[in-house]
C-alpha cells in the first residue's frame, strides 16, 4: 500500500509540473466547471446529503467558498448539479446562484415520470438558469430502466427534449450504457450527458457499450471524478469519445473525499495538455457551450 501511495503521489507532482509548464508557455485556458454541488448544512430543515458522519463533506458549500478555492485557477463559471431530491431545493439553488454570476446555471432533480413532472419543469425552466436535470442511479427509488418502462416517463423526457434542456445522468455503469442507449433511441436529440466516467469499473469489459454510445449525436461525457482513477482511463474516453465530446468538470466538494481540487485538475490538465491547445478549449469550456447552452453571466 505505501508503495502504491508514493506512485499516486509521484504522478500526482509529474501531473502538476507538466501543467505549470504549459500554463507558463500559452495564455490561461479558460475554465468552466461543469459539476459543483451546493449546499448549506446550517439550514433549519438540513440537507438530505452529505451524511452527517462525513467530517470532510458535512459543511456549507456555497459560492463563495468555491470562489475562494479557484482563485487563481481562471475559472470563469460552474454549472451546480442538484445533490438533493427535495424538489423545493431546485429554487433554492436558482435562489444562490441568483446572488453569484460565476454561476451560470443548474442540472436540477425531477422525476420525468412523476404526474407533476410537466408543471414543474414548465415552471422552473422560466429562469434560464435552469438548464437540466440528472437522472439516473442516484437516489433510492430512482431507476433509469425501471422509468423507461412506463410510458408516462418515456413522455417526459420527449418533454424535455422538446424543452430544449439537458439530462445528465449518473452513476456510471454497464446497467447506465444499457439505459443511455436506450434513452437516445427513444430520444435522439435529447442532449445527454453522462457523468464521472473515469469511476467506472473495469471500463475495458464495457468498451463496446462505450463505442455504441459514441455512435449517438448529441452525447458528452464529463470526465470528472479522475482522483484517484489511473490515466490509462482517461486515454480510453479519449479514444472512444475523442476531442469533441468531452467536458470538464470538478464534482466539488464530493472530490474532496478522493483528493484536492488542485489535484484533480493537474491531472487533466496534464492530460489534455498534451492533446493539444485546442482539444484542452474543447475540454475545458466550448463543448459545454454545446452540451448545456449556458450563456456567461460576468
């Protein structure tokens, strides 16, 4: 274990010299973070996530905590992604975000198969800071392939095809692929986008579901997540999904569990540093311009 742990460290500091370098030869890249979570632990009512017992997670995450993190790092916006199934949190995070224009938009939760689900989108896609939701394997009772069942939720998400807004959907596994796939068949230009790809396990054993899903338009994958997964899964994404398809993001402060921000973001931007400048753009801010349609705020 420890000889694993000074090969992590190693790869980590190899990572952050290269970035440093090719941060020092070319102008800054900006950034735009598509994967922050917000919350405020200190609310009367709580918040249903993180747990309690988790030390490192269990405290306010609010913009200008985020803000005070990046400072530096030219990060110019953050996308939030609902960590709560309360649907009273959707407004309560356009309420932030509202107050704070690093913010330039939200992936809310709803249910597409819930009766309610058409009010609800109609009523929270009127601030244009609200730009999708995420479904998938995140909460208890959510099952993506279980709703794809019932032609109730089949219709919502033509609902929010039609409505021009985004899925992002999590957890990844072969299950999810199977499901994504599906999702896109029923679908086609619903944009979708699959989060945290590098924690999928044994990603080789489902590399044919990967290619088939690169086959769809309107597909991005964040590669997000990255500590503490190995490069040869960044170069696998890479090559199924290529320079056009990929979006950064942090998953901030959930990281904050496998490592640092700083850490995180050494590692793709060694990464992608030596895919070129203008694959590191497409990574790091113009394909989610495609994939979300969020507009600057600044």
């Amino acid at each position: 274990m420890a000889k694993q742990s000074e090969l992590g460290r190693r790869e980590f500091l190899a990572a952050a010299a290269g970035a440093a370098v090719l941060d020092a030869q070319e102008p800054a890249i900006p950034l735009l973070d598509t994967h922050i979570h917000l919350f405020d632990t200190t609310r009367p009512q709580g918040v249903p996530w993180p747990p309690k017992d988790n030390k490192k997670l269990y405290q306010p995450a609010m913009p200008p905590r985020f803000r005070k993190l990046v400072e530096g790092l030219n990060v110019q916006g953050a996308i939030e992604v609902e960590c709560s199934p309360w649907f009273a949190d959707n407004q309560w995070v356009l309420d932030v975000a509202k107050t704070d224009k690093l913010i330039v938009g939200m992936i809310g939760h709803l249910d597409p198969g819930a009766a309610e689900f058409g009010a609800q989108l109609d009523g929270l896609r009127k601030n244009p800071l609200y730009l999708g939701i995420r479904y998938g394997y995140v909460w208890p009772g959510n099952d993506l392939r279980a709703g794809l069942a019932k032609p109730g939720f089949r219709d919502g998400l033509k609902r929010l095809s039609d409505a021009g807004l985004t899925l992002d959907s999590a957890n990844p596994s072969p299950r999810l692929l199977e499901d994504l796939l599906r999702v896109k068949d029923l679908q086609p230009k619903l944009r979708v986008v699959l989060d945290h790809l590098p924690r999928l396990a044994e990603p080789e054993k489902s590399r044919g579901l990967l290619q088939e899903l690169a086959k769809r338009p309107d597909v991005w994958i964040k590669v997000s997540g990255v500590v503490p997964h190995h490069p040869e899964r960044l170069e696998l994404i890479w090559e199924t999904f290529g320079a056009d398809r990929l979006v950064y993001g942090s998953d901030w402060p959930h990281s904050d569990n496998f490592g640092t921000y700083h850490e995180g973001l050494a590692i793709v931007k060694a990464f992608f540093g030596k895919k070129g400048r203008e694959a590191s753009e497409k990574y790091f801010w113009r394909n989610s311009q495609a994939a979300y349609r969020w507009k600057p705020r600044a």
